[in-house]
C-alpha cells in the first residue's frame, strides 16, 4: 500500500477554504477546487517505494497486471479506469453534458481525422471514453440535475412574468415533451447574445423577488438568482432554469450518466468518474460551445434527480450503487473500538480518509501498517490484503467486482 501525494487544481471556481481546512493547511489566498487522487496524466498522484516520489501512472504502466489485476487489466486495459477526487466549489461550474462510449469513441476518431489539436480550444473530445461520475456531499451540496418536467418549467418560467420568456412558455406547454425541451434549449443558445442579455438580467432580478418568498419553488429561485450573479446575462441561466434544483445533505449523492444536462453550484464532495476528459458545456462559461454537437448529445428526458443513499452490507462497507463499472464508490463508518475491517482486495482501490483517521494493516506475514489522517489517502494495489480501522470516515473506491 502506498501513501499518495497528490495534486490540488486552482481553477476559479473553487473554494479558498474548503480544501485546506479538510487538509490541516493554510489557505493561499488563491481557489483550491480539486484534490485529485489516481493516474490521470493531467495530474498522476505521486508514490514512494523507496526511491523518491514517482507517479502513480508509471508505476501501474511498468506492471499492469501487478497494481491493477488481470481481472481490470482485461475489462479496462493497462490503466486506472476512475479519478477519485474532493471537489470543492464556490461559485457554479459550467452547464454540461457528457458522451457516452459510443458517442466519445466515434467523436474522438471524428477530430483526430480532421487533425483537430487536442489542446484546441474548440475541440469536444479530449479522449475516446465515457464520463459517467458520481459526486457525494461532505458538506451541504448544492446543484442542478436532469431536466424538469416541462410543465413545470413552464410554470416556473411562467412566474417570472417576463414577456420575453413567454414564447419559451408557450413551447413547454406543448407536447411531446422531448421536443418541447429541444426547441427552447436551442431557442436559448442560438438567441442573439445581446438580446437575450436583457431577458437574462430581467428574468435574475424576478428570481431574487420570488427566492426571498415562501413559494414552493423559492430554493431554486435562489439558486438561479445566485447563478445570475456570477454569470450575469448568460444564456445559461435560462437553461439552467430547466433543470432540477438539489441539494445534498453530506452522505447523499447523485450519479450522473451520459446525456444529462448539469452543473455543481456550491458545497464540498467526493467526486468519482471513468477516466475521461470529455466535457460539452451548454452555459455559464466563457469557453467554447457547440451548439449542434451539444444537442445531438443532451437527452431530452425530464427525470427527478435521484439522490443515492449507500446500503451497507454485513461487513460495514456502505456502497453508493451505479449502473456502470469504470468505478465503485463505497464508504466506511468506523467508530472508536471498532476491530479492523477486512477490505477486498481482488481490485485496485484508493482510501480517502474524510473524517477522523484511519489506519491500514498489511494482513500478510510483515504487518505493514498505513496510518492516514484527514484528507490523506493511499492505493492499494490488487491482490494486496489490507484490513480497516478507525475512528474516521473512509471512502473506497476501486472498480466494480
């Protein structure tokens, strides 16, 4: 078992606490969203075997089938399947979607034969994979899930009284419902930048009257108002007020699969997802939006948000279950006292220490022992036998069996 080292990103987004205090360290001053632990190549974490700091992504690329198991190795190829991360925003990402395999896999070969830079800023497909993820709240966590009815966008629309969003009402109270949700979508990202500005600026101000309300709907308002503030004018307001406003008590999570429209808007998480970079946004950016492409991929499907709660099992382990197999996440609750729990060990697997501490007993014959304090983590390779104590709150992740 290794401990890793790994790498914090500053996008702007991110929280300037958030991260340090879940680690013990300082604040720079600067955004620190992302604490990434795994082999992705944008940011490997690091390991010590000895001799000196290496990445994680060279040591699985050296033995494969030593680190992940042949059983990962023949599903998945010679690489980690998932990026574990914390995520931590102040501010909302980007509107966004994402491929699924079959559509990454034929989008990527589609740029690489029209020799589209892969560090263009206008490309889709950074990698020829899915991007299914799973975001699980350490802190009360808010974001936007799936589209609403669109009688009820509608309706929500509606009580904005903002006559330049009355067309858009009109569309969603027709049917069927799939074609109602595509025609205001592309109304909204093809409309004239300037003009739909004023429509955005009215349609923020008229949220932030009915969120200070006690309507039914006054939490999303907010949400929206809080949205506008940060991207004032955007078109992807409008678009946003489509879809489904949640918010998520820590322990609860959301899965997010291929062709659903979302956005994190504020709160701290674990974040896990298939190894991919493969991201269309539909607002709240100022970077590159296809339009044609972006629709071809959303599905116009109105669903509520379903809100995971793990199931334990009757060794302790808590799994948050998801229909796909890049990634399992599961977490334990280990109170003072607590004998060591036995961890499978037939995958690879990343311990996150969310709360309190945790210790990691080699169970072979030299006893290795691995303690990890809150926000550390270690790997684990397959076929290493490791049990788990506390007190603390660990997260596991690793591929499903």
């Amino acid at each position: 078992m290794d401990r890793l080292v790994n790498t914090v990103r500053p996008y702007a987004w991110g929280s300037a606490t958030a991260i340090p205090e879940l680690l013990g360290t300082e604040p720079t001053g600067e955004p620190q969203a992302e604490l990434w632990m795994g082999a992705h190549p944008g940011a490997p974490s690091r390991v010590d075997r000895g001799e000196g700091p290496v990445a994680l992504s060279d040591v699985i690329a050296a033995d494969p089938e030593g680190e992940l198991g042949p059983d990962a190795v023949g599903h998945f190829g010679p690489r980690l399947p998932f990026l574990l991360k914390v995520l931590a925003a102040a501010s909302p990402l980007s509107l966004q979607v994402h491929p699924d395999l079959a559509q990454a896999k034929a989008g990527f070969a589609d740029e690489e034969a029209r020799g589209v830079p892969v560090d263009a800023a206008h490309r889709n497909y950074k990698d020829a994979n899915h991007k299914p993820e799973l975001i699980c709240a350490l802190t009360p966590f808010d974001g936007l899930c799936g589209f609403r009815a669109a009688d009820e966008a509608a309706g929500l629309l509606a009580a904005l009284e903002v006559d330049s969003l009355k067309p858009y009402v009109d569309v969603l109270h027709a049917h069927p419902e799939s074609h109602a949700l595509r025609e205001v979508l592309t109304a909204v990202l093809t409309a004239d930048r300037e003009a739909i500005a004023d429509t955005v600026h009215q349609a923020a101000a008229a949220a932030e009257r009915l969120g200070a309300q006690d309507g039914p709907h006054a939490p999303a308002y907010r949400a929206y108002a809080s949205i506008a503030r940060h991207y004032p004018g955007d078109p992807g307001v409008i678009a946003a007020m489509l879809l489904n406003y949640v918010r998520l008590q820590p322990g609860e999570a959301l899965y997010l699969g291929a062709g659903v429209p979302h956005a994190y808007l504020d709160g701290l998480g674990v974040e896990i997802m298939a190894n991919s970079d493969n991201v269309l946004r539909c607002g709240l950016t100022p970077k590159h939006i296809d339009v044609p492409e972006l629709l071809r991929i959303v599905r116009f499907e109105s669903e509520a948000p379903g809100v995971l709660r793990p199931e334990a099992d009757s060794s302790g382990e808590e799994v948050y279950a998801t229909p796909i197999d890049e990634f399992r996440l599961s977490r334990y609750v280990l109170a003072e006292g607590t004998g060591p729990r036995p961890l499978p060990s037939r995958t690879p697997q990343i311990l996150l220490c969310a709360a309190g501490k945790a210790v990691l007993s080699g169970t072979g014959v030299d006893g290795t022992e691995l303690r990890l304090t809150q926000g550390e983590s270690a790997f684990v390779p397959a076929g290493e036998a490791v049990a788990l104590s506390g007190p603390g709150t660990v997260f596991r992740a690793t591929v499903a069996a």
